[in-house]
C-alpha cells in the first residue's frame, strides 16, 4: 500500500482513538494537511478497498481489515520511537518525526527483530502502547488527563499525547517524563488551570496541556 493510504488509515485510528476530533473527512484532512476534497476522494476509494466504511457527512470508520493495517504502521512507528530513542537519546519531538518516514519503509521482518532487540516493550517513550505483531493491543489502559486529577494526590506520568515540537521542548525542559512523579497540588476549575509540582519545582499549566498529558495514580 502507499504511503498516502497508510498514513491516511493510521490518522482515522488515531482521532478516534485519542482526539477531540472526530473522524469525518474533513478532521482528517486537517490532521494531514490536505483539502476537504482530496480527503473525501480517498476515503472513497479506501472504501472500495474494504479498508473503511465511507457515508457522506459522516465520520469515517475503519473496517477491521483497515484497522489492521493502522496498527501495523502504528507498531513499525512506535517501535522506531523507541529504538531511536534507546540508541541516540534523541528528543521526543525528534524521534516522532523520524518515525513517521521510517514506519512506510520497514518489513514485518524488521519490526519484529526491532522488537525482540528492544525487549518486546509494551511502551514507547510517549507512553503509547506498541501493538504486537498480531496487531492486539494487550496492554490495560488506566490514564486519565491531568485536568481530571485530584488535589493532593501523587500521580505517575503515562502518555504525552502530542506530536508538538513546542510542547515536549516545554516538557524536557520541566522534567514530564513517561514514568516520572508529580504532585497535583491545586485544580483552578474555573480558570482550567492545574498546579503540579515535579522535582521540587512548581509548574502551573493550563487546559492546553493538562488535557494531552495522561496519569495514573499512585495508590
């Protein structure tokens, strides 16, 4: 398949599992940087490819041969991530980049032997989970957004779910980390703000970011 069929498979997966954003083709438009129209051209021939289900005005909807082939290129993406984070301790920004040209370019052979070289993880270093070579994702998924956090309360880092270079610039810089600690010391609900504290130092942030940085609690 190309490039173009992978990437735009992989993007309906991804806002229907993770965005704000629905699935109609003009999100995913947005999401890939093309028209509404090229977008709907697509999904139209994706869906003589029995590779997602087409209605016009509605969101599209992956059938499960499409959903298959966005969590093969998602495992190839994730693993990369991993693999070039592990080796070069590059950025988190950077490695997403990387990653996104690298998943069209790898065999099932190769993500595999990434895989049992890296110790099959479970994770990447978002915090996203890596589907296995069956395409299953068999991780249990417990994370809830910062901005739903509790007062007082110890929490564990799980997933930063951004691709923004500003963003995990911020992050690296302040220490938010997949599996490192916070406090959440104070909820401003009204001006949807929330106040942590990681490495002895105070962070207050706002929606933009408490909505895409996930947590566990710490029991």
């Amino acid at each position: 398949m190309s490039v173009a069929i992978e990437n735009f498979v992989k993007a309906i997966y991804k806002n229907d599992k993770h965005d704000i954003n629905d699935t109609k083709p003009g999100n995913i438009a947005k999401k890939l940087g093309i028209s509404n129209a090229a977008a709907t051209d697509m999904a139209k021939k994706l869906a003589t490819k029995d590779l997602l289900y087409y209605e016009k005005y509605q969101a599209l909807q992956l059938t499960d041969k499409g959903t298959k082939m966005a969590l093969n290129v998602v495992r190839k993406h994730r693993l990369w991530e991993s693999f070039l984070y592990k080796l070069f301790d590059m950025s988190l920004h950077e490695i997403h980049r990387e990653a996104e040209s690298l998943e069209h370019e790898t065999s099932d052979f190769l993500a595999d032997k990434i895989s049992e070289y890296l110790g099959n993880p479970k994770f990447d270093p978002h915090g996203d989970p890596i589907p296995n070579a069956q395409g299953e994702i068999t991780t249990t998924n417990t994370a809830i957004p910062l901005s739903n956090t509790q007062e007082n309360k110890l929490y564990i880092i799980a997933r930063l779910m951004s691709d923004d270079k500003e963003f995990f610039d911020f992050c690296a810089q302040n220490g938010l980390k997949f599996g490192n600690q916070i406090l959440v010391s104070k909820q401003f609900a009204k001006n949807k703000m929330t106040q942590i504290t990681i490495n002895n130092n105070t962070i207050l942030l706002n929606e933009d970011f408490t909505k895409i940085i996930y947590v566990d609690e710490i029991n």
